[in-house]
C-alpha cells in the first residue's frame, strides 16, 4: 500500500511525462515486479496509466477518489486523518468508527465514497450517494468532560464553514446544532456520538456528511437540501475540500482544547443562521416558539420565550421560521 502511493507520487510529480521503470526501481529501491505490481493495483483503482517499451509509464488520468494518496498533498494536519482508513463503499462511516474506536488513534478518519446506511440523528436516514460527496468520521479521544462532547459539534461546523468557502467561495452558515446551510437548504449535516461513562470519554466521533457534487436528491428532499456544486454551478474539488476540512478541523479543535470553547463561541454566533430569528423548539415532545438570542459557554442555543423566559437548549429539535419547514 505504501510503495503503491509512493509509485503514484512520483507518477504524479512527472505528469505528462513518462518515468522509466529503472527509475521507479531506483527510487525506490526495489524490483521491477514489485513496480509492475503497483502499476495494476494503480490501474484497478481506476488510474489510467499510460505504458511505452523503453519510455515507462506515464498517468493519464486520476479518478475522482477520496483515497489517503489523493488529499495527503494537501493536509497540514499533525494527527486527524493522518490515520486515514479508506472505503469503496461501507454501511456508515460512524458506525465503523465505532466499532473499531478503542484499537484506533485519535485522529483516526474514515471515509467512504458510499454509505448504504448512513445516518442522522435519531436513527434518521442521511443520503449518501457514490462519489457526490464527502462521508467521513473522526475518532477522537480527549481529555474532556463528557458533558463537553456537544461542543464538539460546534467545532466541527465552524470548520465546515471556513472549509466551503475556502474550497468554492461559497458562503455557509450553521443552523444549531448540527446542519450547514447554503443558501437556506442543507449542505452537510453532522452527527457527534459519545462512548464513555459518566465522568469519563472513552472516545467521540464525529461524523460529517457533505454534499459536493450531487446533482439531484430523491423529492421529499429537494426543497431542503442541495449541494455545493448545485449552488456553485460547477463541479467541485472534492480532494481539496477534504483535505481543507480536516485541516480546519484539527486547527479549531487545538484551539477548544487549548483555549477552551468561549475561544470558538464567537465564530459560532458569527456564523449562526439561528441567532436573532424566531425560532421553535421541541424538548420532551412540546412545542414551544421564542427568540434565539445567544450561544452560550457550553454550545447551547439560548432561546428567549414570548412568557419572558430564557432557556439554554443543549439538545432537541430546532426550527427556524421561514426556512424550510416552519
Ligand atoms: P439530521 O437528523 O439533522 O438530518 C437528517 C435529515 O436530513 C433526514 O431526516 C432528511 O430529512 C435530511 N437528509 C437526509 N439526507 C440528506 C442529505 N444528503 N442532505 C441533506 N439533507 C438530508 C444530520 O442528521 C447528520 C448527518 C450526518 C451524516 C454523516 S455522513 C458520515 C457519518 N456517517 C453516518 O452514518 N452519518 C454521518
């Protein structure tokens, strides 16, 4: 596998141009039939690649994959996604990383081109089609309260916002919790999960589902989500906005860890969609309407009911009035 990214490397750095196989060898310092054996492995991956007697190989063109050799160039992270566990195809990337959390480091990123069971909160169905977006999960294993596992959310959507507009221009905002809006319908959703006791985290994921380039969704989604190609009008990058995304990600969570969340909070408000709107909530199957005021210290949404109350809502369901389904 690494020998494989090593062939591909420096195929990649000599693009347009043949490398000979004596090359590769060299560099490498192994055998002809090794080389040869990446180049087909290369090849089933869906690289093209190019062969001449006497010239070498030569790459024609890379498919759209989000594997660990296709966004490594681009990552600036110390540990997330540095171990990077890759698949075709999976159930859900958060229930992986579950299941493989305690034997894995933090920082542990799984990625798949496709989930067939992906999901949201509450057991609700998460669309994930193949290679029209980004469904990922980071296994993380901080030294935190488990009450402070929420917050954990909140980084990561303030990492998804500075990671769109970075990649496509495009302005994001959060619906709190956990949703990332463009242009008032859904662009990624984001599911955090705990595993611990009740003073101590055995290790949190996170998972983050991103619509990239889907270019229709099935009826009762279409006037809620949409993707960022949709709203870009052009396809996009999705090795860059991956890379862009854990980048982000490992910048913002340093800084929670280091600093604490109040040094997080007011890019939350300022990127909130929430705030100042007229809002309803539903906790313990009630509905009650108020005001989103504020983010508090702990990532709740502090909301101002019409009886002059204020609450901190830490969990439950929120909607905006106007936008999409109130
Ligand atoms: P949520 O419960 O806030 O949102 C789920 C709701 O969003 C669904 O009931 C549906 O109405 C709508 N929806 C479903 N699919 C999509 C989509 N692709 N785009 C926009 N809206 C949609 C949000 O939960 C959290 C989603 C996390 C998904 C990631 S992907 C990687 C990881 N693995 C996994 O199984 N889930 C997470």
């Amino acid at each position: 596998m690494l020998l494989r990214n090593d062939v591909l490397l420096i195929l990649k750095s000599n693009k347009g141009k043949y490398t000979s196989g004596q090359e590769l060898c060299d560099k490498l310092n192994v055998s002809r039939t090794a080389v040869w054996k990446c180049i087909n492995e290369l090849k089933s991956d869906g690289y093209i690649i190019g062969s001449k007697h006497k010239s070498g190989y030569i790459l024609i063109e890379e498919p759209d994959v989000i594997n660990y050799t296709e966004i490594s160039p681009h990552l600036k992270t110390n540990f997330i996604g540095r171990n990077y566990l890759y698949f075709d195809s999976i159930s859900s990337t958060n229930d992986y990383a579950k299941e493989i959390a305690s034997d894995s480091p933090d920082g542990t990123t799984i990625v798949a081109e496709e989930q067939t069971s992906g999901r949201g909160r509450m057991g609700r169905q998460w669309v994930s089609y193949k290679k029209q977006g980004i469904w990922m999960s980071i296994i993380l294993k901080p030294n935190i309260a488990p009450n402070d596992a929420v917050k954990l959310t909140q980084v990561a959507a303030v990492s998804l916002v500075d990671a769109i507009r970075e990649t496509t221009n495009l302005t994001s905002y959060i619906k709190w919790p956990n949703d990332i809006i463009v242009n008032g319908k859904k662009a990624c959703g984001i599911l955090t999960e705990m595993n611990g006791e009740i003073d101590k985290i055995n290790f949190i994921v996170v998972g983050i589902g991103v619509n990239v380039n889907v270019d229709s969704f099935p009826v009762d989604l279409q006037d809620k989500a949409t993707s960022l190609s949709i709203e870009a009008s052009k396809k996009i990058d999705r090795k860059l906005l991956t890379a862009s995304m854990l980048n982000n990600f490992e910048r913002y969570y340093r800084t929670f860890l280091d600093k604490g969340f109040f040094s997080i909070r007011n890019l939350c408000k300022k990127y909130s969609l929430t705030l100042g709107k007229d809002v309803k909530v539903i906790m313990n199957n009630k509905e009650y309407v108020g005001q989103a005021v504020d983010i508090g210290d702990d990532g709740s949404l502090i909301v101002a009911f019409k009886n002059g109350e204020k609450k901190a809502i830490t969990s439950g369901e929120v909607s905006i009035r106007g936008l999409i389904d109130y």
